[in-house]
C-alpha cells in the first residue's frame, strides 16, 4: 500500500473516532435515531476502508479481519442502543476500531517514484537510480519520458517532440498522459531538466515545470544531466563560470539535489545560501544544516552508466562497422569528435570553419581513422532559435558529411555506445570531456581559432 493511501485511511479511521464521541452524546441525549445514523456512517465508512485495503494488498488480511469485527461491534451497539450506557458504547466502539487502527498503521508501505527524462540522450543521468529502484521489492517505479517543445525567438513554443521509443529496450516506458500525477501522488519524482520557463531553445511543458512537480510530490530529486569541470570549493574565480547552475529552478524547487562530488556538493550550498541572503531570503533557505540535507554529493548516474558498458554488450549498425574495419579485418582507431552548443554560440561561423577543417582533414586519414562526429543533441534546436542566419549552412554540413559516407554520423540517444567505441576524444569542452576522463583514454580539446587549410 503507498503511504499516501495509508495517509487516506488513518484519516477516515479518525473521523470514526470523532463520530464514536459524537454517538456516546447522543446516546446520553437519548437521540437514538441519530445514533444509530451515526453509527450507519460508521458502517459504511469501515466497509469501504476494507475494499480499499483488498484492492492493494488482496483478500485475507487482518486489517480487514479487524474491520469486520468493528463493523459487527457497530451493528451490535446500534440494535442495543436503548440498552447500553453511553461510556459502555463509547468503550467497546473504541476498542475494536483501536485495534484495526493500528493493524492499518502498521501494515507495509510500498513506494511509487516516477522517472521524468525528456531527452532519451540523457536518460543516463537516472538510469542507475532507476535500476535500483526497480530492482527494490518495497518500490514501484516508473519511467515517464515527457514531450518537448522547440522555442521560438520569441518565446513562443514550435514544434512538439517525444523520444519514449528512443530508450534502451529494457526500460519499460509509460506514456505521459497514461500516467495521471494527480490521481498517483508518487513518493518521489527524478528529473534532469531543472530549467523551466528560463529554457531559451526548448521547453518541457508547463504542467511539467519543477515549480509545479512539487505539488504532486513530498520529496522532487533533481540530478543534473550534465558533469561539471571539478573546482576546489575556495576557487572562487571558476566558480563564477558555473554558480548559475546552482540557482536553477529545478535547484530552488528540489527536495533532493544530487551533484557529483563532494567538492560540487559544497559549491552548491555555499551558492545557494549567498543567493538566499542577497534575496532577503530567510530560514530554510540559508540553514546550512537544511542544506546538508537537501544537497548530495553522490556521483552521477552517468559515471555509472559509462563504467559498466562493454564492447560486448553493445552493437553497431553494419555500416559503422564497414567504416571502422580494415580490409585485414582489424580496427582502425576511432576518434570520437563531440561539437558543443555553448562553443558553436561563442563563434558562430567560425565554428563551422572549424568543422570543415576537421572533416576535410580526417577524409584523408580514413583509411587509417574514422571520426565519429556526435553533435549535442540540442545543437539543431539550438541554432535554429539563437543563430538562424546560420542555420541553413549547418544542414548543408551535416547532409555533405552524412552523403559523403567516410565519417560516422551519430544523432542517437546512446551517447555511453559513442564513449566506449572511440580510441580518444577530440572536440569541444562539455560535460563529456568529465564522462570520458572515467575512461583514461585520451582527450583533446580543439581551438575554433586555429583552422587547418
């Protein structure tokens, strides 16, 4: 039984003691037809906590073998009303609902948490926490992926997106509008996007911002679907580049923050509470003790999902393979090359100069490497929204390298396959240069100012 529902029945259980009181008066009264009113309510009340009981936990149980008593004790005080002195009624109604009372209170709570990914490609940043869960006898849990929207420039959302059928095939997904919050009151709530309406390229929709998560919830765990650089807590000037995570709404609004580190852990609440204060914020929002609390320094999800990832437990698409396979049947490295939205931001064209140097000069290397391009999933949305005067010569790249055929081309939600195949990353800075450190293979960073050719 979910505690909520448990919840539910304690409260009709103590409104039945309040009407016990209420019977004993009117019996001193000698109001029997309104005791015995009283006492129907009664009777009817304790039936319907039984077949809510029965629904959830089956048939047989003593809570309900305890109810039936209560409600023989109710009919026996009803039909001798005129008989009994009130304290005696009182007494016996008391006991037997006592009783059942606390059968109820002590029956076994089962908890219900709900997973809300809406990016498939980072699905990562819950998995293990959801495996977990799912893996727990005591829990039910849900994955619900949630659809998206683009943005407009002005603000205005475009077109509806949904990637329920891009997870990996053991996940089993619940459609969103199959899974009412309302009527489900889940225990917990994991979320990744922590934005809400402060999402300038996409959106989730409203009913799904943070803000109003909370109010089908008691506790909303939010985990970052990103990995930071990690920054000594006393170093100031690194924090500046990053605090603004730290004031998220998914941030402010979480019961439960979990961040990767320790040292992450420590930067989160130092800038939440100087927020706080210069908000005039008071209380909770400034009791480092609270905060400990609410802060977790656990790891990411995503560490967990790349470190027990295999070759073997993995398949490419057989066109992958033809690229990567020498005609000796063996491997050519494979350069994992990851293009960032914040880099394209910061320079524009000179971004796709950059690329097109890259493509241009690993083309003439394929015989010994193939570049596994993987843009950020959120690269189209983005330019389509902040660079549109861009946008049609970013097409016209991605369908040359897509047509052209010498070059991995990788869109999908999988980015731990991507991690695992390469031989070495070379890109953008982003929180996949932190995932790919995990794997001690070796990472180069690329300089949109120096362009090959």
């Amino acid at each position: 039984m979910r505690k909520f529902q448990k919840q539910q029945l304690m409260e009709v259980i103590g409104s039945l003691h309040e009407i016990h009181q209420s019977s004993a008066a009117g019996l001193a009264a000698g109001s029997y037809p309104t005791v015995r009113n009283l006492l129907t309510d009664c009777q009817e009340a304790a039936i319907q906590v039984g077949k809510v009981i029965e629904q959830w936990e089956g048939e047989g149980t003593d809570a309900v073998a305890c109810l039936e008593r209560y409600c023989e004790t109710v009919y026996r005080v009803a039909v001798q009303a005129e008989k009994l002195s009130f304290s005696k009624a009182y007494a016996s109604l008391e006991e037997v609902l006592t009783k059942a009372e606390n059968v109820i209170r002590h029956m076994p709570e089962k908890k219900e948490i709900v997973f809300m990914p809406y990016k498939a490609s980072m699905w990562d940043s819950l998995e293990s926490v959801y495996l977990a869960a799912r893996e727990d006898e005591n829990c039910d849990a849900y994955v619900v992926p949630i659809p998206y929207f683009d943005k407009s420039q002005d603000d205005s959302f475009g077109e509806m997106h949904y990637e329920g059928n891009e997870y990996p095939p053991d996940i089993e997904i619940t459609y969103y509008e199959d899974y009412d919050l309302e009527e489900r009151r889940p225990d917990a709530i994991y979320i990744h996007n922590p934005y809400d309406e402060y999402n300038i390229v996409t959106s989730v929709p409203e009913q799904y911002y943070c803000s109003n998560l909370k109010r089908y919830t008691d506790c909303l765990v939010y985990i970052p679907y990103f990995i930071l650089d990690e920054i000594e807590p006393d170093n100031q000037e690194a924090i500046e580049n990053i605090k603004h995570f730290c004031l998220l709404p998914g941030v402010i609004w979480a019961d439960k923050v979990i961040v990767q580190s320790e040292n992450m852990r420590q930067i989160y609440i130092n800038e939440f509470i100087k927020a706080a204060k210069a908000g005039g914020m008071q209380d909770k929002g400034i009791d480092r003790k609270i905060l400990e609390e609410k802060f977790l320094g656990l790891g990411s999800p995503k560490f967990d999902r790349v470190n027990k990832t295999a070759k073997a437990d993995m398949d490419l698409p057989d066109k992958w393979l033809r690229l990567i396979r020498k005609t000796d049947d063996t491997w050519k490295k494979v350069i994992l090359y990851n293009t960032s939205v914040g880099a394209f931001l910061d320079h524009d064209e000179k971004m796709l100069l950059k690329m097109q140097s890259v493509f241009a000069a690993f083309k003439e290397q394929r015989e010994k490497a193939v570049l596994w391009w993987r843009p950020h999933p959120l690269m189209s949305s983005t330019i389509k929204t902040m660079r549109p005067w861009l946008w049609e010569k970013y097409e016209n790249l991605v369908r040359a390298y897509q047509e052209e055929g010498w070059g991995i081309y990788d869109d999908s939600a999988d980015l731990d396959r991507a991690v695992v195949f390469s031989d070495a990353y070379y890109g953008d800075r982003s929180s996949v240069v932190q995932l790919y450190q995990t794997t001690g293979k070796p990472v180069m960073i690329q300089d949109a100012e120096v362009i090959q050719g």
